[in-house]
C-alpha cells in the first residue's frame, strides 16, 4: 500500500471530481458508471488472484521471488479500489446512481498461476482500451481530463503484466482502443448481475492454440450460427494502425513483424473497418473485436523477473477457447473473455473509435510532453517523467571519452539526474514536483509550457557538459 493517507487520496478525488456538482450529461454518467464497473471487475479479479495463490505458488511458475508478484497485484488492487471509489463519487456528485449489484466469475482463469497472470495481462490492456475509446463519449472537458488521469495508471498496471508474461513492457508506440459496447462484447462472460445500458457487439472467439506469428487463427461466434467461416473475412489491427490486414477467415494468419496486442474481428466483405472507418463500416461486421497479444520472443526485462518462465507454460480450457503460452511464443486471447453472452437490456449508440483516438489525441496535446527530433531531448521525456529518479550524477554520466560515445543509457541517467534537480530549484507549480516524485493511483498533469521548461533546462545542463569531455 503507498504511504498515501486516506484524507489526502479523499482530497485528491475531489480536485478531480466533486467540484461538478451540476448537472451532466447522460453520456457523461454512462461512460463513468461503465468505467466504474471495470474497475469492480479488475479489483474483483486481483482479490480473488491474492486469495487463490501464494509467494510460493509464483516462485514454482518461475518467478526470481514470489513475493515479486505479490506485492504488484496488491499494489494493482490497491489503485482499482482508489479508482472504483472515485468514479462513484464522481456519478453521485453529477446526479446519477453508481451501479452496484454486479458478480463476476472468474473460474476459468484462476485455474493456475500462468493462466491467472495471462488473464491479467490481457484484462489490463483491455482496460486501457476501454478507457481510450470512450473518450470521445465524454463531454466535459475537464472531466475527461480526470479520466485520463486513471487511464495513464492503467497503462502502467498494463506494462507489469506485460513483465510479468516476460513480454515486452512497451510493445508497441500507439494502444488501442474499444468503445463501451465492444469493451462489453470482451468482458460480458464474467459479469452478471447488473444492467449497463450498453448492447454488446457480438462476441468472438479466437480458438487457435499457442498462435505466433504466421499461425493459423481458428473462430467461434455465435453470430456464425453453427456455420463455418468460409466466405467470411478476418480482419487484423495493431496499435497506431489505420488500416486492417485482412484475409480470408478460412485462411487467417497472425501477421509476420507482429509484436503485442492485436484486435481480430470477422467481417462480410472487404470493406476496411480499421481505427478511421470502424463506425462506417459497422454494419460490415459479423463478430469482434476480439484482443490477442502476441508474444513473439521473450523480453529480457521479462526473464529478470521471471527466469523460469522458458520452463513454464500453461494451457487452459473453457467452453469457448483454449490459451497457451510458452517461452517463446504466446497469444493470450480475448476468446478467454467471450462467450456467448446476452446482450445488455437497454442500448446506447456505438462510439467512434476514430472520433475517441482525435479526442484523446487533443487531451494529451494538453498534458504530455512531445519528443523532438534531437535525440537528447527524446530520450529526456521518458526520464523527465519518470518516478524512479536515478541516484548518478550527470558528470559520471557523461564520463564517455567522446561525444559519440556517449551511451543512451548514459544520456537517460544523465537528464533524468539534471531534470530531477531542475525540479526541485525551480519556481514552476508543486504539481509538476508531485508528478515528478511521487506515484499513486493517478496521474498529475502539467502544462506545454511547464513540460517544456523542464526539458529545455535538462538538456541545456547536459549539452554544458559535453565540450569539458
């Protein structure tokens, strides 16, 4: 548990939320109800993950140390507590009621440890694409930016299960996103219970076992009716993509180059309904999206924390697919979320991916840093925004016997030394200083300007340094 007092995280949801109390609209309690219920379902799940397994029982799925794992997911469960808390605060002060009353299931994926930390994994880059593409859904702008605020934290969760899978933690530039009835056609088979006044697309299944790169994908749906897929299209998307990689859905392949999560989805014909036409095309689609993430080789971030993991693997069965995952190939597929589900009792009207991707684009123009093309100053906006601030000084950083042999570790270690000092001396707002040292469950922002600031003088104290080498 952070050392974060419960008055001050109390605080700290009324500087995000409380301050609206007026009255919002019904998209806007929509949205945060929906969010609300995901985070039930990922605090939920993580409870039920601390119950089931031991340090022990990670130490024998090859952990280096059980306790690693543990301490994660209590720190993960933590957050979703922190988040669920305050999104229901934020419903009630916009007039509307939180949604209680849900279960969620889990049976099939805490059968063992692999198939608990697969689960997870795929559950939390779901999450981040639930918030991604129910931006644009929101109207208040300044509540959008608290949203945000918990979605920059569920992408961190994201990247410690993509670690803990032995996964690269960052496995592609850009995420993707799902809008609220898509989200609910992934989710829908472990949640009862409560209404969302969400219809869910209809849900597909991705049955291949240990897919790869250049696998063949095998689909169940019960939009297919009993029917094969022949005559049908598969239509494939990563991260940052415009447009799908499409095939025949008899004859589907995980695309070669591949590395992370991907969407499938079943189509009637070739009309693309990647990011920019998905809304268009909608009526194009027979099934999906479903999420697989592709684990082509092990990262060795990953094999730190988890060595044994090449000795490791796990396969696990439901009514509706089979996931397995080795040392060197995987695919955790969202089918380990759908099954065939009823759809929800009242129906809202299909988000725009591409209107959320252009909305969330605009939020983060107003709270993240944009790289230039100087490779200092790319590699000083990661360190300038980290919360691990490293203990080297910029001249042994720079202890290089000349300027082209200057490491990009050692540059990284060298801003991020410099900007954590430029911080600390500088007049700019204490919120830059808690974002920059401080962690909990959500995401202080800071303006253009300020970020600017920051890395101009990181990067005027390193490049002073460079002609005393």
């Amino acid at each position: 548990m952070r050392p974060l007092s419960f008055l001050l995280f109390i605080g700290l949801a009324n500087a995000l939320f409380i301050p609206w109390r007026r009255t919002a609209k019904s998209s806007d309690i929509t949205v945060l109800n929906f969010a609300s219920v995901l985070e039930q379902m990922e605090s939920d799940f993580y409870s039920q993950a601390l119950k089931s397994f031991t340090a022990s029982d990670f130490a024998v799925a090859g952990f280096a140390s059980g306790d690693i794992p543990v301490t994660e997911i209590q720190q993960l469960a933590s957050d979703e507590n922190s988040h669920l808390a305050t999104l229901q605060a934020a419903v009630k002060a916009l007039g509307g009621q939180p949604i209680t009353g849900c279960k969620f299931d889990f049976s099939s994926a805490l059968t063992d440890v692999n198939t608990m930390i697969t689960f997870a994994q795929l559950m939390e880059n779901v999450g981040v694409s639930a918030y991604l593409g129910a931006a644009s859904s929101i109207s208040d702008p300044a509540l959008l930016s608290a949203a945000a605020s918990i979605m920059t934290v569920e992408a961190r969760h994201q990247t410690v299960m993509n670690i803990m899978n032995a996964a690269a933690p960052i496995p592609q530039a850009f995420d993707l996103a799902l809008n609220p009835s898509e989200v609910l056609s992934i989710a829908g088979q472990f949640l009862s219970g409560c209404s969302l006044d969400i219809t869910a697309t209809p849900p597909l299944s991705v049955t291949t076992r240990a897919s790869q790169n250049g696998t063949l994908l095998e689909f169940q749906s019960s939009a297919l009716n009993g029917t094969s897929s022949t005559g049908l299209y598969c239509q494939l998307i990563a991260g940052g993509a415009a447009n799908t990689t499409m095939q025949p859905a008899d004859s589907c392949l995980v695309p070669a180059g591949v590395n992370g999560p991907m969407l499938v989805m079943l189509t009637k014909d070739t009309r693309d309904v990647g990011s920019k036409n998905r809304t268009a095309a909608n009526d194009n689609i027979v099934a999906g999206p479903s999420m697989i993430i592709i684990i082509d080789e092990q990262d060795p971030l990953g094999q730190l924390v988890r060595p044994g993991e090449s000795n490791s693997t796990s396969s696990t069965t439901t009514s509706s697919t089979t996931t397995s995952t080795s040392a060197t190939s995987a695919t955790a597929t969202a089918s380990a979320f759908t099954t065939v589900l009823s759809a929800a009792s009242a129906s809202t009207s299909t988000t725009s991916t591409s209107a959320s991707t252009s909305s969330v684009a605009s939020t983060l123009a107003a709270t993240s840093v944009t790289s230039t093309s100087s490779k200092v100053l790319s590699t000083s906006v990661s360190s300038v925004t980290t919360t691990s601030i490293s203990t080297s000084t910029t001249s042994s950083a720079i202890s290089a016997t000349s300027t082209s042999a200057i490491s990009t570790t050692a540059v990284t270690s060298a801003v991020t030394t410099t900007a954590s000092s430029v911080v600390s001396t500088s007049s700019a707002p204490s919120a830059t200083s808690a974002t920059l040292s401080a962690s909990g469950p959500f995401t202080t922002t800071i303006s253009p300007s300020q970020a600017s600031a920051i890395i101009a003088s990181a990067a005027s104290s390193l490049l002073a340094a460079i002609p005393s080498i």
